[in-house]
C-alpha cells in the first residue's frame, strides 16, 4: 500500500508531495520553491519574506469572514538522520515511505513526519472547500530544528492572526500549552598533532546505533548518548592502555541524542589481545545498561585499521576525552511546578574535529531560564578548563504556559465532543517556535496538537496512521467552533 491511499486522503497526498522535496535543516530552497510553486498552483495567495518563510492564505467560508483569523504553523525543515549502514543523501534524494500495520516509518532515515504532517495539514485545509472556518493563514516557518531562524526573523505584519495553531506536536490527545527555552553551547578546543608512533596498531573504536531520538521528548527514557559512552570507555581504559587518539567523531543535530560514535586509537602490540577482551566486555556491559539485549543494531565493537599519519596531542586527547566523559548529560532536574515534566536537561550532542579546532556541542534545556544557564555555565566551566573557547549560540525561550486562554477552552470541548474523553493539557520538554511568536506577536492565544510520532529525530520515526485520521477530524472541528 501506498500513503497516498491512506486516509485522510487529502492529508497524505499532501505529505506525499513533502517527502519527494529535500529539506534538511539551511538547505531549504528547494522546499521554499515548491512551496511557492504549489499554492501557485492551485491558485493560493501566497508570500515569502526575508528569511524564507512562506505564508498562504485563504479566506474565509462565507458568512464567517468575521471570525478571527487563524494561523495555522509548521515548520519547512527535517532533522536528517539515517542509519550507519544507510546510503542517502538528504540534499538530493525523497524520502521513501513505507506503511507498515497502522504506521508510516520510512526506509533507514528520518521520515520527516516532524513537521512535514504539520505542514501537510495545513496545505490540506487550503485546498478542501467543504470545510466552515474563518480567515486563514498558514505559516511554514525555516529552520526550526536549529536556530528557530524562521520565528527569530518574522517580521510584524506577515501575518496578522489573533489565534495561532501549532502543529508540532507528536501526541494526539495531548494539547499543548507551554515549553521549554534552550541554550546551545559551542566549545571549540584547539589542538595541535605530532607523528602517530608507527609501533602501535590501530584500532577505529566504534559504537553505532543507539536508540538515539529527540533531545526534548525522548532525554526523559534514559536512552545511552554515544559521545559519552565512547569517551567513558576511553578514559576509563587509558591508564592501562595508553591510547594514542588520532582521530574523533559522534553525533550530528544539537536536538538529537547521539546514535553513533568512533575513534582512532594506538595501543601496544603486546596489549591488543586484552584490550580486545575489554571491547568486548564493555559492549556486554553497555546492552546490560540500556536494556539492550534484543536491539539487532547496536554495536560496540574495534577494528584495525591503518597507521595514520599523526595522532592529537596526548595532553589535549586526554583532556577532550575527560571532559566528555563527565559533561553533564541527560535530565538535570524535575519540574517542582508540573508533575512529571522535566525542568531541566542537557544533550551532549557532537563532536567534530576540524582542521585546528576539536569542537563539542552542548544543547541545554529549561522551562527555567536561571536553570538553564546554570546548566550552560557548568559546561562552560569544565570545557574550559580543557582550553575551549566557549560561546552561546541559538539561545531561545520558552513559551509560559495560560491556563485562561480561550482556544484551549475551545479545543477541549471539541476534542471531547469527538471522543468522549478530555484531552491531556500538558507543558513539553521541548522547544517550540510559540515562545518567540508571543514575543512578536503579545496577546496571540496558542495551543500546539498534531498526531502520534514516535522515535522523531531518529531513523526510527514514525507516524501513527489512526492518529492522522483523529488529528484532522479535531483540527477541523477546532476551526469550525473558532468561527
């Protein structure tokens, strides 16, 4: 079967049409123009601005015209992540689809669900004319996944709405009222090398195809970080060893726990047969850790490779090593206003080396601003006593929640109304544009909902097909009572 056979049609041809464009996070042009060139298309106004959002709108069923105007927002990109053993290129090639029972997964990547179901929603209600609604405009902001560039540079007066929809949520029957703000912290440690001891044999230390997933919804199950477990290993082996480091790399998108992981160490000849017991057990001890028996992808393991021709610094490879190893990681703490949510985490979430500079990114969390440059700052602290340079970038804020506000009173009716059970209203871990609107735009009365994802920012995501059914069903009841 197809998605485009799936209903509700309208729905999945949209996102069909989604899945076929690039658009990983800054490499959106293709997705802006196809954008553009399909409201053209069916004959929609539509606008871009200086950043590269897109706006639509489409006026309202008659009689309604006045009713408040409602945006509907997404956000244009997707978190690219695929599986080591997976070859695709995010900038050129679609997204293959494939349902499986009463889910849409794709084939070893990201399926893009987040947000393009958002966004596919929204292109949905532009086109269906049976529907009662008031004035509409649809915003597909850029960039959300890192930066939040799109709501940072919107501009007051592309859209004029008084009530804003989110669709970037990943649990039907959870209507959203707050998050969290968040803080990224960029520590650049300079390193110098030296020729690579040609009497060691090398090994590439590799740890692959951890659970991964969102660095906001997902740092609450406990889920391994491959940065850290890599550099626990390091550091925990290297007085026995000695590991001469030439080479590191994990991990990829700030909002992404690490899946993956690997080195390149020396070690002794005569030492290679223990550290190959070491591997092992410490691959045993990592599935016993993270409840990892029956996962058929998570490995663990060394393997030789050639002599390189130089290995970093003994001093700074220690002090790298040491200080991913102890970088605060995970939930930081628990929220004492909302039961059950997490306040505060941190997501240890890459490290890359470039030609003159090792470079480790920190992603920090909080629905508490204090809290969250606490956390920021004691990465900052031990980074550089490494001899990083250490800045901030991405800072954003959270969205307070309102319990007043008068469309979550609205969507409440309806969504028990259509169901026959109240909804869940809850603030997320996560972080969403809406903080950034209430900035530009004070007094917009929000609400975030959209279908079941499961695994988003991992290769195992994917979206719940009932859920979609439910989703538009409460989406259009919602704009049928707002006007």
């Amino acid at each position: 079967m197809k998605i485009t056979d799936l209903e509700p049609k309208l729905i999945w041809q949209c996102f069909d049409e989604i899945t076929k464009v690039p658009r990983p996070t800054h490499h959106l042009d293709k997705m802006r123009k196809f954008l553009v060139d399909w409201a053209t298309r069916h004959n929609i106004e539509v606008a871009t601005d200086e950043v590269g959002n897109v706006v639509m709108r489409k006026g309202a069923t008659p009689g309604h015209e006045n009713a408040p105007v409602v945006i509907l927002q997404g956000h244009q990109d997707m978190v690219a992540e695929k599986r080591g053993d997976k070859k695709h290129d995010f900038l050129n090639d679609p997204i293959t689809t494939i349902v499986d029972g009463d889910w849409v997964r794709a084939d070893g990547t990201t399926l893009g669900a987040d947000n393009g179901m958002g966004c596919a929603a929204a292109m949905a209600l532009l086109l269906d004319d049976s529907l009662v609604h008031g004035p509409i405009e649809c915003l597909f902001t850029v960039d959300e996944e890192q930066g939040l560039i799109g709501a940072n540079g919107l501009q007051p007066g592309f859209v004029t709405g008084t009530v804003l929809l989110n669709l970037d949520s990943e649990e039907h029957g959870h209507l959203v009222i707050g998050c969290a703000g968040g803080k990224v912290a960029v520590c650049s440690i300079p390193y110098t090398t030296e020729s690579a001891p040609a009497n060691l044999k090398y090994y590439k230390v590799h740890l692959n195809n951890f659970k991964g997933g969102h660095s906001g919804m997902e740092i609450n199950l406990g889920r391994g970080n491959a940065n850290q477990q890599l550099c626990r290993f390091l550091w925990e082996h290297n007085a026995e060893y000695g590991f001469r480091i030439a080479a590191i790399d994990g991990g990829g998108l700030a909002n992404a726990i690490p899946r993956e992981a690997w080195a390149i160490a020396g070690v002794e000849p005569s030492k290679c047969e223990a550290f190959e017991k070491d591997v092992k057990a410490f691959s045993d001890m990592i599935h016993a850790e993270f409840q990892l028996p029956e996962d058929p992808h998570f490995t663990f393991e060394a393997t030789a490779v050639e002599v390189p021709a130089t290995i970093i610094s003994p001093v700074v490879a220690d002090r790298l090593v040491a200080s991913v190893f102890c970088c605060p990681n995970g939930v930081q703490g628990m929220s004492n206003a909302v039961p059950g949510l997490v306040e505060t985490s941190c997501n240890l979430a890459s490290v890359k080396m470039g030609e003159h500079d090792i470079v480790v990114t920190v992603h920090i969390r909080s629905s508490v601003d204090s809290r969250r440059d606490e956390v920021a700052d004691k990465a900052k602290a031990l980074f550089e006593m490494s001899g990083a340079k250490v800045v901030y970038d991405d800072a954003y804020v959270g969205w307070a929640p309102n319990p007043d506000s008068k469309v979550l009173a609205i969507a409440e009716e309806s969504f028990e109304s259509l169901f026959g059970h109240k909804p869940e209203v809850e603030a997320l871990h996560a972080g969403l544009e809406t903080g950034l609107f209430l900035e530009k735009m004070p007094g917009l009365d929000m609400i975030s909902f959209g279908p079941t994802l499961k695994d988003i920012h991992s290769p195992g995501e994917k979206a719940n097909i009932p859920s979609v059914q439910e989703f538009w069903k409460f989406l259009c009841d919602i704009l049928r009572r707002l006007a």
